[in-house]
C-alpha cells in the first residue's frame, strides 16, 4: 500500500515514531526508534502488516532493510514483532551471515528464537538472503546492480560471493559495475 513515506518526525515512542507527511501523523514501528531525532526529515519504506485485530505500519531506512523484513518474517513463527526486534538488536548483515554458514547456535541468542525456530531460519532462508557486511544501506548504484542480477536468475548467494569485489571497485557508473560482476560470476 505505501511503498515509502517522507515526513518530519514528530515524536519518538518506544517502539517506533510518528512521521509528519503534509499533515498526516504515521505511527511506524522501526527497529531503532531513538536514532532519530524529532523534527528532522526522514524517509522510511514501509511494510503494511493488517490482522483481524490491527494494523500496523513498519518502516526501515533502507529497500535492503525492508526486504530482509518481509523475507525474514516468511519463517513459520517469525512475525513482524520478533523480526522487528531481531533488527533492532543486531545488524541485520550478521543475521543473513549465520544464516549462510548455519550457525544456530548465534540465531538461537536472538530475542523471541528457539532452537526449532533458529533451525528452520536456516532451513527456510540460506541461499535467499543478500547481506552487506556493515548492515547499512548500499549506494543506489549497488542496489542496482544487485537487483540486475536478481533480474537474471542469479542466486543470492552467487550475488553475496562477488559483494565485496563489486564494493572495492569504486566507481558509480552502474554498467561498469554490471560488467564487472558478470565477470566475476563467469569465474
């Protein structure tokens, strides 16, 4: 339903923030409410969550973020609360690495995990997920590529395998980038 939304921040809550878009106040459930501060502009894509009960609006800094979210709280059991408090507490780039290398052992230190449920993350999800190693949002022209490749049929973890590579090359020009990765995924 909405796919982002840009405003001021109005107040912070404990659980979230209420954004300011021409008069409308969007209460968004965010995983680090006290980094933002009341009155600055902020954009946050969002995730629409409806229930018979409620509906709740999460927003994230970053489309990767986002798409982390909605990719984690595919998990039998996870739902939008427990992903929103996974993010909250770790970066999500260290999720997505135990995941890769099945480390149950760190999933099952996540709030709201068990040891079936840190099991069925690894199950569910190895091979779907494209981290960065900072866990912060990557230049738009990396996200570009990434979604490029996602275009052609790579795996996640053939696009996670040449990231580093692709970061190193410092250049914006999306198509040398393109190149380059097509390059590094013939190896």
């Amino acid at each position: 339903m909405f796919a982002y939304i840009k405003g001021t921040v109005q107040w912070i809550t404990k659980e979230g923030i209420v954004l300011d878009n021409q008069g409308i106040g969007y209460n968004i459930l965010t995983p680090m409410p006290y980094k933002y501060k009341v009155g600055e502009v902020s954009t946050l894509y969002t995730y629409y969550y409806v229930r018979e009960d409620s509906q709740q609006l999460f927003g994230f800094e970053s489309k990767e973020a986002l798409s982390f979210f909605e990719t984690i709280i595919t998990v039998k059991g996870v739902g939008p609360k427990i992903g929103l408090n996974i993010m909250g507490r770790v970066p999500f780039s260290s999720v997505v690495n135990a995941i890769e290398e099945k480390n149950v052992t760190y999933l099952k230190t996540l709030p709201g995990i068990g040891p079936k449920m840190a099991s069925q993350m690894v199950l569910d999800l190895k091979g779907k997920l494209v981290s960065t190693d900072s866990g912060e949002s990557v230049s738009p022209e990396l996200d570009e590529v990434y979604q490029a490749l996602d275009t052609l049929g790579f795996k996640k973890s053939e696009i996670n395998s040449i990231k580093k590579k692709l970061i190193a090359e410092k250049t914006d020009d999306v198509d040398a980038l393109i190149r380059k990765a097509l390059q590094l995924l013939a190896k």
